[in-house]
C-alpha cells in the first residue's frame, strides 16, 4: 500500500478526483493548503535567485554605450530602459534607477515637453559624446 500526496489548483481539483476514482483509489480526501511554496512540479529544485555580477557604475553606463551603439540608439524611452535593464542582469523595474545613473553621467538628457502626458511617456536623448568620468553632483 502506497501514499500519494499531489497539490493542484482549485479548477483542477474535480478533475484530479474524478480522475483518482476512475484509475480504483479509495478513501480520497482534499484538504486546502494555505501555502503552496512547497509545491513545485516533478523533479524541480526551489527556484534560485538570479545573482548577476555586481557592476559598478561606470561599468553600467559602458555597458549602455556598447548597447545604444549596437542598436544604434538615438532616443530612449522607459521600454527600451527596460530592455537594456534585463540584457545586462537587472531587473526591468529597475528602470528608474539605471534612467537617474545614466542621466547622471550625462548618458541621457531630457527632451524637454515629453513627459507632458505621463511620466512613463519620457523621452531621452542618447548623448554619448557628453558621457563624464563621475557624474555630476546636484546640488
């Protein structure tokens, strides 16, 4: 004799008990489960945490040059923030920050009047002639 213990969503529990019933098992009980982080599928590990190599800043702002050169970026908006966010190991919530680090070190300038509508709307110029060695202190 054998015990089977399974987790599933609520939409699949009829299924699973029909389905356990038609294959001869007897005495079927379901219980709700609170937590369901123990649950995973066959054979898969608890998901690791993505560890990307810590970059310090100027490293960060050469990783954008390299990556407005390749596709030949002339604006930017918080989509393509983004996509530079999650090829180069950050999160792309991580916008925010990369946009100030960048606009910091001269990286990126406003174009004035395009965040009249939302924030999310901005646009940047890529300025990489202007890029400095430290960022600018604000004052």
């Amino acid at each position: 004799m054998f015990r089977v213990e399974c987790f599933c969503d609520d939409k699949q529990l009829p299924r699973l008990l029909w389905a356990l019933s038609e294959f001869g098992a007897y005495n079927v009980t379901s219980q709700p489960v609170a937590d369901n982080t123990g649950a995973r599928t066959n054979g898969e590990d608890k998901p690791k945490k993505h560890q990307r190599e810590q970059l310090t800043k100027a490293q960060l702002v050469e990783l954008f040059v390299k990556h407005a050169r390749k596709h030949k970026l002339r604006e930017a908006a918080a989509d393509t923030i983004k996509d530079f966010a999650a090829a180069s190991g950050y999160a792309p919530g991580s916008r925010q920050y990369i946009t100030k680090l960048l606009r910091d070190f001269g990286a990126l300038t406003k174009i004035p009047g395009s965040d009249k509508d939302h924030i999310r709307f901005t646009r940047y110029r890529v300025t990489l002639s202007k890029i400095k060695k430290q960022p600018r202190k604000e004052a």
